[in-house]
C-alpha cells in the first residue's frame, strides 16, 4: 500500500543539489531578453508614448506596445485589466486601455540581444500622462464624489461586487440576547514573498505553437488567457511549468504570461526565430503582482448567557485594487467564513468588494478566510471572555457537526468534523493544566530579558475551509492512467496530470495515489505533468483542491484503464474528468444556497509570552490539529503544516507592507520582514486526524490552506490572555504592540 508512507519526493534530489530547473534557470542557445516596463502611475492617462529612442538602442530588435495587443484584456474572472496601456490601441477590449489604474500596469516590452540593451532601452521610453482622481482606499473610492474606476463595468459605484446572507430574524435575535460583542477589524495586506521572483521563456515548439514556460497554478488557464488576448485558437498555445518556487496563490492570475507570448507572437512575425526570456527583480515582483487583500468588517454578535449564539451581524469591506483578480470569489470566502463555523440560526452579512488605485488583491492561501477567521473567533473569544466561560467549551457548545445547517441555510456536506478536531486540539495543547509561568523575552542581543516585564498566556481559535471551487464553478479536474506490461496483470502505470507542484510535494502525492489505485507500487509508477499538450485539465492548484480533485480523477481513470486491459489493450489507456457534486452561486437575496461540496476543518492553540517594555512577542508553542481525511504522505502533510503556521506567524508578527498614494513603499525583504529561523515559534505541533470525507478519494481531504486559517486569532488572544488588551488588527509589531499597552495603561 501506497498511502500513508512517508516516501521521499521524487524532486528532492533535484532541488537540494541545484539541478532542479526553475525558469530562471532556462537559458537555450541565441536567447533574447526581454523588459517590461510599469507604467508607474498609480491613476493618470496616457496621452504621448514614444518609443524610439528605446528602438535605436544597439541590440534592440523591437518595442511591444497596446498596439500589438489583438485582444487589449484579461482577467481571472473578469476581463477588466488590459494587457498594455497605451495611448493607441488597435486591438478589441471592453476596458479603456488608455488608463493606468495600478502602478505596475504593463506599458511596453522591450526585446533585445542582452539584458543591459533591454534595460537601456526601457529607460528611455518616453511617455506624457494626464493625472486622475487618486482613489487610495476603500473610504476614498466610496466617497460620493469618487470617479468610477471601470465605467465599462454593469454598476454605478466602485463597491463593484456584493454579497448578501439573510438567516432568519436577526433583530429578534438581538432583541433577545443576554450579550452583545462587537468590534471593527481591520485586516492587512499580505505579500507572497515566495523565493522564486516572476521570470519565464517564450518560443515556437517544434509544432510551431507559442510555447511559454513560466511559474503558474493552473497551465490550462493560462493557456486560455493567452488566447483570448493574441485572439488565438487555444490549441496553437502551449505552456508548460518548469520546477516552481513557491505560488501561495501569487501565481494564479497572470505576471509573464501573455507578454511573454505577445513577444513570442511578434518575433515569428518578424521572422526571428529565436527564444526569449525574462525576470523580474524581487523589487518588480513584491510591486508587481497582487496580495492578500486588506479590508475592514464591522461584526456584532448577540448570544445567550450560557455562551449560545443566537444571531450575527456583520459589514465587510475588500480592497480589490485596481483589478478584480479573483476579488469577487475571495470576498464569497470572507462573506462564509465570517460568521465562523458555527450553528448560527439567525444573520444578516453584507461584504462588497471595492475598486481603488492601490495593488491589486488576489488569491493567498486561504482566499478570504483568514481574514473572515480571525474577525469570527475574535468575537467568539471576546464572547468568552465576557462571559467568564473557557474559549474550548464555548466552542463546544456551537461548532458545527454533522447535519448542521450551515451559515446560508443548507446542510453542511457529509463529513463535519470539526467537533473532534477541536477536542483533540485541546488534548494535544494540555489545555486543562494550569498557566505555565511567563519566561523573560531577549528581545535585542543589547537588552538583557527582564523576568519583571514577562506576561504568559494562552490562545485558542478554530475554522473551517471550503475544499474546491465555489458558487457555481464548473469544477472538473482530468486525468489519465497507462497501464503496461504483458502478464496477466500490469506491471507499471503511467499518470499524466496538470496539476501544479509549487512546492507543496503534489507530484509525490498522485504519485502514490496513482499506485494506490493501480495496486503497484509507487517505484513502478511514472508521471508526466504540467503540460498543456501532454495533460488534461487539473484545474488550479488552490482552494486546497488539488489531492482531492486528482485523487478523484486517478480513481476514475484508473478504472477506465482497467477496463482497457480487461479488452486486451496493451498498453491499456484510461482518461477521466472528474467532477464534484454541483455548486451553487450565493442568492443575490440571501436566500438559501449550497456553495462548496466539500470542507476542511482546523484548531489551532498557541502559548506565548510578551515583553510589555518591548512589545516583543515570543511564540512557545503551537499545536495544529487538521483532519487530514487520511493521510497521502505524513512528511508532506506535517510539512504543510509547519510551513502554514510559519507563513501565518509572519502575517500576524511581522510583515506591514505599506501602501500609500497607490504604492508600495516596502518593496524589499529589508523592510518587508517575513519570518528569519530565530523567530518563527519554538514548538510547532501537527495533529493530523483521519476521519475520512465521504466524497474525497481514499477518504482524503483537502488541508494545505487549513493551518493559516486561525492563527491570526489565536495569537491575538493569547496576546489578550497576557495583558488583558484586545488587539483588533496586527501585525502585532513590538511598536504596534507596545504603543497599545502603553494606552490601555499596562505598564
């Protein structure tokens, strides 16, 4: 048997000796190179470019501009951004591409014989722009008198998306509450700061399709996005994924792609028939691509006095930036996730997403839920709090189980178990023993730790998940199975999948459900991935979907396969699509929908102690428990663990990304500071349950996003068991930190 062994990665040796290809790392004979250029103008219009002096530089062969765009537009779920702003745009696009509405909107490519002569180039484009109206923030793009950002769009404000839940009589609820919790949150950004900045190769295959390798999440999107915007038929792309350093979500929606075949495109017209590479500078990349939106909920809660909830009120807001993205499914996410993952009889929640010149929010692991966890446990431990009731058993006595209606007025699918996760959470964490005693916090190598400023306390906090796409999205993932040999029964197995390896060892894993299924052993099984003309569509490698999706698939083509071989088909092929049981969208009037087919459960507990002088926080402990469905390989789920809960550490502690005026002002490691080995927690404890999912294969469900889920509140009530003060947004910097405690008086 295949599951639950802890066999190695079949990239590792590649990886920790160097070989691995990243596509950086890509560099054929003759290579071009490639610039692209940001407009740097956070709202303005173009009205001049001139291109050439950029033209005459030595090595330069061409100059990409809008008005070599066929198509001016692209977008995840929207077509609202367009390829190249400029002032001329020959191409068919329904959003104005005259228009910089981000700082790094693509305005030209420069193509030349070597890095420096591109460089050069880019730096003289000229350009001349009107200035617009700059709508930094939410409050400044729903002020009355704030211009539309997408005219082109259906709407008449920038609060261009809006989600509704209404659950029964919420008034009557509050009328009759023993308590009432309130509180606004406000939520940061979060940059991806994967280790691998944007960079790809373009060129002609030997079949003559546009051949673009480049770090992605889902090959045959991007394959259709390039498409739409060079106005070619999808077969004639061709993308493939080379070993990838880190997604999280930042490398769902497009950075190089179409550029990169625009130029691919151009160079054939020309007759030049030469590769072309590119890469951003870690500065390009954090400016570059999107983030973890930052926004604001308002949210009231109104329970009884034994700690019941009897109603949830709650306003949100997303930041979406200059361009949708996925902004419109991750605010579904946040509108879900809000009001936690309780039995919650009645709620009114509104969430819009709104347009504004700043960095555009995407996809980050967890896709809205982080941020709708930590308002809903907030609420849950303040209502603890406030009732003198344990942060466990309020829990206990709310969290959803089996058959339980969930918060827009359906039953949850089959499998909730998040009753047992939380009590295994607080067996793992001793949370019944007494506080442990506070230890000094060194918090500069110059100031010794003082015993005298040391405060200990405990957290809890927990979540849920949706596992696959939501509301309503044709979800499917294919795969195909070849089996060989010539006995009676076979001897080895092929498995082609698209399915993305970012760093998270997918590739292992339907390796080892590929055997599973096949009943060989993961030695005689070989794997062919992440190429748009070798592999079906696998979907994206997000919404924690992937081990679930293709497991489902590999089930399914396994069983064709077998079928082949029953036939005397040798070798014996077997192709499946796989798809879920239906979704569907949230009603516009609140009425009751089923969204997601499946979930993910997560508790998590935290002990830390905090150096009130300093406001310098030390995280001692931290247990995680999952149910994990059952477990593929147990490395690799406790890696993602501990690589969730470090990723969550850094949002919470340390890393501010900055905007103001519509730009980054952080665009480096030195100031944007993700987790170094000395700061990260001591103790990082992975619970991994196996109560299996109905509908997942072998019983497995989706976890990657699971362990970032209730971090952020945990922390922050840990921070409240310590000092007795309520933080309502992080990350909780020794400043941020210090300056609260100085005002809430405790010295």
């Amino acid at each position: 048997m295949s599951l639950g062994q802890a066999l190695p990665r079949t990239d590792a040796a590649e990886k920790v000796t160097g070989r691995a290809a990243y596509p950086q790392d890509l560099w054929p004979p003759e290579m071009l190179h490639a610039s692209v250029v940001f407009t740097d103008q956070p709202h303005a219009r173009i009205t001049r470019l001139d291109t050439r002096a950029a033209e005459a530089v030595e090595g330069v062969l061409c100059v990409l501009t809008a008005a070599d765009v066929p198509v001016n537009e692209y977008g995840l779920t929207m077509f609202d951004q367009p390829v190249l702003i400029g002032p001329e745009n020959t191409g068919r696009s329904a959003v104005a591409s005259d228009i910089s509405r981000w700082e790094a909107d693509h305005l030209a490519v420069v193509v030349a014989e070597t890095p420096g002569a591109a460089t050069t180039a880019a730096a003289l484009i000229e350009s001349d722009w009107e200035q617009l109206p700059l709508l930094a923030d939410i409050d400044a793009a729903l002020a009355d008198d704030a211009p539309l950002l997408h005219p082109e769009g259906e709407g008449d404000s920038n609060a261009y998306h809006h989600y509704v839940i209404r659950k029964g009589d919420v008034d009557s609820a509050f009328e009759r509450a023993d308590i009432v919790v309130e509180g606004t949150y406000q939520l940061p950004y979060q940059e991806h700061a994967y280790l691998q900045p944007e960079a790809g190769l373009a060129y002609l295959d030997d079949e003559r399709r546009i051949t673009v390798e480049v770090a992605g999440q889902w090959t045959h999107e991007d394959q259709e996005q390039i498409a739409h915007a060079l106005d070619m038929p999808p077969d004639r792309i061709r993308v493939i994924y080379p070993a990838i350093g880190g997604a999280f979500g930042g490398r769902e929606d497009m950075s190089l792609q179409i550029v990169l075949a625009l130029v691919a495109k151009k160079l054939d017209e020309l007759e030049i028939r030469r590769p072309v590479r590119t890469q951003w500078s870690r500065e390009e990349s954090i400016v570059g691509h999107h983030k973890r939106h930052r926004g604001r909920v308002h949210a009231r809660l109104a329970a009884t006095r034994e700690g019941l909830i009897l109603g949830v009120e709650a306003d949100g807001y997303l930041d979406a930036g200059a361009y949708n993205y996925t902004s419109n499914k991750v605010l579904g996410n946040l509108h879900l996730t809000v009001a936690g993952p309780y039995e919650v009889p009645h709620a009114r929640i509104d969430s819009w997403a709104v347009y504004t010149n700043a960095v555009p929010g995407g996809a980050f692991r967890g896709f809205g839920g982080p941020q709708g966890c930590f308002v809903a446990e907030m609420q849950m431990n303040r209502l603890a709090a406030a009732l003198h009731l344990d942060p466990v058993e309020v829990r206990r006595r709310n969290v959803v189980g089996e058959g339980s209606i969930g918060i827009t007025g359906t039953e949850l699918p089959p499998g909730v178990s998040l009753p047992e996760v939380v009590e295994e959470c607080a067996i793992a964490a001793d949370w019944e023993a007494p506080p442990r005693p506070a230890q000094p916090v060194a918090a500069f190598a110059s100031l010794p730790p003082s015993a005298a400023t040391a405060r200990r306390g405990r957290g809890f906090a927990c979540a849920y998940k949706n596992v696959g796409f939501s509301f309503g999205f044709p979800e499917r993932s294919e795969a195909t199975i070849v089996l060989h040999g010539e006995e009676e029964e076979p001897t080895s197995a092929e498995v082609f999948l698209a399915g993305a390896e970012v760093g998270q060892g997918a590739h292992q894993a339907f390796l080892q459900m590929a055997a599973e299924a096949t009943g060989l052993p993961t030695s005689a099984v070989a794997g062919t991935f992440s190429d748009t003309a070798t592999t079906g569509d696998s979907g994206s490698a997000s919404a924690s979907r992937l081990s679930w999706m293709t497991g489902n698939a590999i089930l399914g083509a396994t069983e064709e396969a077998r079928k082949a071989w029953q036939n005397g088909d040798r070798p014996a092929v077997g192709d499946f699509r796989y798809t879920p049981p239906p979704t569907e969208m949230l009603d516009p009037d609140g009425a009751p929908s089923t969204p997601n087919f499946a979930y993910g459960y997560v508790a998590e507990a935290v002990d830390l102690t905090v150096d009130i002088e300093t406001g310098h926080i030390v995280v001692h402990d931290v247990v995680c428990a999952v149910d994990v469905g059952r477990v593929i390989n147990p490395q690799l789920a406790t890696g993602q663990v501990e690589g969730g809960v470090v990723q969550a550490h850094g949002y919470v502690l340390s890393e501010n990304l900055r905007v103001e005026a519509g730009r980054v002002l952080n665009p480096r490691f030195s100031g944007y500071l993700i987790p170094g080995i000395g700061d990260i927690p001591e103790q990082v404890r992975s619970v991994l349950l196996e109560i299996p999912d109905p509908r997942g294969p072998f019983g497995v469900r989706g976890m990657a996003e699971m362990p970032l889920m209730a971090y952020a509140p945990a922390i922050a009530a840990a921070l409240h068991d310590a000092t007795g003060v309520w933080f309502d947004t992080f990350p909780l910097t020794p400043p941020r930190v210090r300056a609260a405690l100085r005002q809430a008086g405790v010295r």
